[in-house]
C-alpha cells in the first residue's frame, strides 16, 4: 500500500507523484441517463408566435387558395369567358360580333351612320321604339326607299339578312343595338323566339322584297 497523497475523488487516479503541482481539474458532470431533451421554454414561445403569424399572413395574402389568384398573367378576356354569366351577357356579346360582322360597315362602329348614305342606330328613333317589331323586318328582308331617322331623310338600300342570319343571330345583334350604352341607347332586349314568329309570318313575303319606311310605319312597333 502507498503511503502517497490520493486524489479525494474516486474516479480520478492521482496524479502521478513526478508532477506535483498538477492539480486535478473539476469533476466533470454526471452522465445523464435516458434521452430526454429539455427545450427551452423561449424557443417554444418564438416558435409558436411565427406560427401564428404565418397563419394570418396567408389568411390575409392567400386568396382563399382560389386558383385564379395563383394564375398570373392571365387576359382579363380569358377570366370572363370563365365567369358564369347571364343570358342577356352572353347575347351582348354574340350581338356585339354579329354587329362588327354584318352591320359595322354601313352604320359604322360607333353606330352613328354616314351623313347622306347610312341612317344612325345610335339615338335612332327607329331603333328605339317600345317593341322590336319593325325592325326585326329590317334585317330579314332589308329596306329601300326614302326613310326618316331623327328628322334626318335618307334614301338607299339595306340588303336582307333572312338567309345569313339565325333567329339568335338576330335577336342578339338588335339586343345590342337597342341596349349599347357606349350609344347612349337603353331599349330593351330581343328574344329569338320574337324573331321565329315574325320570320314564320312574313315568309311569303319572298326573301327579296325589301320594306318601305312606309309599310313599316302601318305596323304596329310591339305585339
Ligand atoms: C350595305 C349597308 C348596310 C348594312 C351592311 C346594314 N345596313 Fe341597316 N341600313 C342601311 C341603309 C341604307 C338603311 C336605310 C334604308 C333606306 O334608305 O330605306 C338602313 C336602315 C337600318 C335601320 C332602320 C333605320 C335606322 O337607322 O334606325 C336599322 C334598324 C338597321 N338598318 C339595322 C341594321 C343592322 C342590325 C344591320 C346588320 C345586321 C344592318 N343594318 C346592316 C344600310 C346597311
């Protein structure tokens, strides 16, 4: 047995007696036992804040995960075609087409006509009137001779239409022409079934005979 000093700690062997002025450091920690690990209560605290945060950033920026939201770029034309839209809507834009195709030329796109040639539909108090009687006639059998239009007297030839043109064509294109805000006109609406009835019962008119202001004017403008 050795009479040398020990170390007062079990683990650490003495220092060996060649240095004497080594002194045994701090005992180092007791091993833990087990696998818990403690996390500290701040870091749960700052986690649960961004958490909360980034809910309510995207509650406010998400747009309720609509998918139209997360499509850029996109035309706003190709987002209408989309939209579910009234029967009225979709005839304005069907007449808005006929009218660019069939009647533009002559009437001109902003409706007001040519001086001398063509008669205004915009503000036109044939246009205009209560019901589209007359002028559902005008497009399926076309028109000749002298006609006044605001007071305005013209006198040309409009073709017929009867042939080209279906009772939706019809019915949309004078839809427009009687509703077109952008001319100041606010008449109401036409339906294809109010064309199919006048187009059965002028039938034997034959497709070439053109109407006369006068003979119009003898018909009343609404059933
Ligand atoms: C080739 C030229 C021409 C085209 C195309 C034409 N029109 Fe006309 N339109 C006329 C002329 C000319 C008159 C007047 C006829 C007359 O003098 O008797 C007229 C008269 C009218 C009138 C009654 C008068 C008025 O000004 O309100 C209406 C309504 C009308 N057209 C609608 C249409 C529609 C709708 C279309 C297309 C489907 C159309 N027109 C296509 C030349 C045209």
């Amino acid at each position: 047995m050795s009479l040398e000093p020990r170390s007062t700690t079990s683990s650490h062997p003495a220092p060996p007696a060649t240095v004497p002025d080594l002194v045994p450091g701090p005992e180092p920690a007791e091993p833990r036992t087990g696998t818990a690990f403690y996390t500290p209560i701040w870091l749960v605290a700052v986690f649960g804040a961004a958490l909360y945060w980034a809910t309510l950033y995207v509650d406010r920026h998400g747009g309720g995960f609509n998918p139209m939201v997360f499509t850029p770029g996109e035309l706003l034309a190709d987002v209408e075609a989309r939209v579910p839209r009234s029967e009225a809507d979709v005839l304005l834009a069907k007449g808005r087409q006929v009218y660019n195709t069939y009647c533009s030329a002559c009437h001109q796109p902003n409706g007001r006509g040519t001086p001398g040639q063509f008669p205004p539909l915009a503000g036109s108090d044939w246009v205009l009137t209560e019901g589209p009687n007359r002028i559902i006639r005008i497009v399926l059998d076309g028109m000749q001779g002298p006609i006044t239009v605001n007071g305005v007297e013209f006198n040309n030839a409009m073709l017929p239409w009867r042939e080209q043109l279906t009772d939706e064509d019809i019915a949309a294109v004078l839809t427009f022409i009687r509703g077109n805000k952008d001319w100041g006109n606010n008449a109401g609406p036409v339906s294809p079934a109010q064309v199919k009835v006048i187009r059965d019962a002028t039938a034997a008119r034959g497709t070439f005979t053109p109407w006369t202001a006068a003979e119009l004017l003898t018909i009343p403008v609404k059933d």
